[in-house]
C-alpha cells in the first residue's frame, strides 16, 4: 500500500501546489461558453492537452486532480493524461464525488452524492493512475442557513468517502467549501467555517480517518461577494488563521485553499500574506481551479494556434501561487516575474 502520508506531504511540497482541472462536464462547458468555445469531447481534451503539457509547470504544481472522463482521455502524443503526468512528476488526483444535490427537507441546502459504489469506483481510479481523490461539500450562507442538519450530513459524508480513501491507498483532500456567495460580513463567514470545520474534524475522527494521511481544502475566510464592506487581505489572513487553527489538528500535513470565485490576484495575495505570517502548524498550499485557470482558458481561446499563449498564462500564475507558499509574491511581479 502507498505510503498516504508521503504523498500528501508530496502535494504540499514548498513552492508547488495543486491545479483543480476537475470540472464537470456541466461546469467545463460554463467555462468553455465564456469563451465562446463549443463543448466537445475533443475541445475539453484539448484544453487540459495545453494544461497538462505545459513545460517546467512542474516546479510549481504538485498534483492535478482530474475529472471521471478527463482520467480515461490520453495527451496527443497517444500518452494517457495520468501517465503523461507522472512522467513530469505530479501526481494525478481524481475529483469522485457526483455533485451537490438539493437536501430534502432543507431549501436552498446541498448534499453531495456518491457514495454508492464508490469502493469500487476508487478501486479503477487507483488503476487509471490516482493517487489522490476529491469531494467537495457545499455549505450556503443565507438567512436562515446553513442548517446544523446540512453541516452534519455533509460533513458525515466527507468522512464516509475519506475512510473508504484511505482504505484503498489514495489520500483524501477534504473539501467542505462555505460558499462567499451573499452579503454576508467576514464575520459571519468565519462562524460558519468554524462550525463547518467543527463537524467535518468530528466526523472524521469518529469515522477513524487518519489526520497525518489526508488534505484539507477549505474556503478562506471573507466577506460575501455582495458585502458593502469587503475586508482587506491582511485581514483575510488573520481571521482564516484563526479560525482553522481552532479546528484543524497540526497532525494534517497540509491545508490547500480552494479560490472559491476570488479574482486571480487576490487568491495568490491572500495565500502570499497568510504564508509571510508563518510557520504554521501545516503547510498553507493552493488547489485552484479558476485562480490558476482564467487567463489561460482566454488567451488559448479554442484555438490549436493559441496553446503556447495559454501555456504561458497558466505558467505565469503557476509561478506567482508557488511564490505565495513562502510569502514572496509581490502584486508587481504580475506584470513580470523576477528570472
Ligand atoms: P476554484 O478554485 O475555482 O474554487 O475550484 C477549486 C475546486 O476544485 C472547487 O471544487
């Protein structure tokens, strides 16, 4: 069996974090209509083609967790995209749950699903070529929500998918994500986390889930989108410091922040200042989908002509997040990076 903790420590490696490539079907073709790119089958193997081969992304990326039908597709050279992966030394993940779905009982509340079967399904995706696994919970805040009865059922089935990870060698990165959707204040942000995190590490526990052999992926701590008052970076920081070192034991090797909606340059800012107030009991990583994806997805555009202009976007906040794991981003290296 693999060693868990050694791969989770690998993910968190200093300087490098994870690239979420793991988009739905439903959620790709969002994306791909943004740019007004049609949502083939081919289109979505081309765009992770240009993400997955991106020369020297290594140095800065870790892992990519990959999607059901993205695990199974092969880069152009005919390599399978998990092979061609490894092949640069960054392990290949595997998003397994099946969506949030309404919660019954429970308006305007989720519950993820995919439960059923999923030993066997971690079992082929451990033979595709994962040595890592996702799930994603969400949690809404609005007037009356979340629920005590969303939080516990999402978290107690965090820790159901997290338990039959580790039994079939591959680390679970746990992620219960409080969405910034709202106009909800920092503060209620971080009572909500707080209690989310409360009931996911009591579950975990209770359903005898190693702390050292998994990941955490949370939200950081903010203002709802729709805040009148947006808090500053620094203090983003010192609140989602808080707040986690309250509820996340320091047997975890690694705490990897989802961007959750930020701009680019405020999730690299945000991780930059939590990391210059360090050490912390983890390692405080990366595992964004859009913060790291935007400029590429534009600059690449569809076209087979524009895949070194999307390479070298995608490098570039590759570059500037892998800065930010030991505080030496500045918001001037977005025009250019030092050599
Ligand atoms: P974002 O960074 O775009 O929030 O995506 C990360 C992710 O994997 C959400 O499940």
């Amino acid at each position: 069996m693999a060693d868990l903790n050694e791969t989770a420590r690998a993910l968190v490696a200093p300087g490098k974090g994870i690239l979420a490539a793991d988009e739905s079907t439903g959620t790709i073709t969002k994306r791909f209509d943004s740019i007004g790119v049609e949502s083939t089958e081919e289109n979505r193997r081309a765009y992770r083609d240009m993400l997955f081969t991106t020369e020297g992304a290594a140095e800065h990326i870790s892992g990519v967790i990959l999607y059901d039908e993205t695990i199974r597709q092969s880069a152009s050279d005919g390599t399978t995209f998990p092979k061609a992966l490894e092949r640069q030394g960054i392990i290949p993940g595997i998003k397994v749950d099946t969506g949030a779905k309404p919660l019954a009982n429970a308006p305007g509340e989720t519950i993820t699903e995919g439960l059923d079967g999923l030993r066997d399904r971690l079992e082929e995706y451990r033979e595709l070529g994962a040595r890592f696994a996702k799930w994603r919970a969400v949690i809404t805040i609005g007037e009356d929500i979340p629920s005590e009865y969303s939080v516990w059922t999402n978290a107690h089935a965090l820790a159901r998918y997290a338990a039959l990870c580790q039994e079939a060698g591959l680390v679970p990165i746990v992620e219960p994500e409080v969405l910034m959707d709202g106009d909800h204040t920092i503060e209620r942000s971080f009572e909500v986390t707080s209690r989310t995190l409360h009931a996911v590490f009591t579950e975990l526990r209770d359903q005898r889930v190693t702390a050292e052999d998994m990941l955490l992926k949370p939200n950081m701590v903010l203002s709802g989108y729709d805040c009148s008052e947006q808090a500053s970076d620094q203090q983003v920081a010192e609140q989602t410091l808080e707040c986690f070192r309250r509820h996340v034991p320091s047997a975890v090797p690694g705490i990897v922040f989802l961007s959750g909606g930020q701009s680019d340059e405020d999730a690299t800012a945000r991780l930059n200042t939590m990391n210059a107030m360090g050490p912390h009991p983890w390692e405080l990583s990366f595992s964004y989908g859009r913060a790291l994806q935007a400029p590429a997805l534009k600059a690449w555009g569809g076209d087979a002509a524009n895949v070194a202009a999307g390479q070298e976007a995608y490098l570039h906040r590759a570059k500037l997040n892998g800065l930010a794991r030991s505080g030496s981003y500045s918001p001037d290296m977005e025009e250019k990076v030092p050599a």
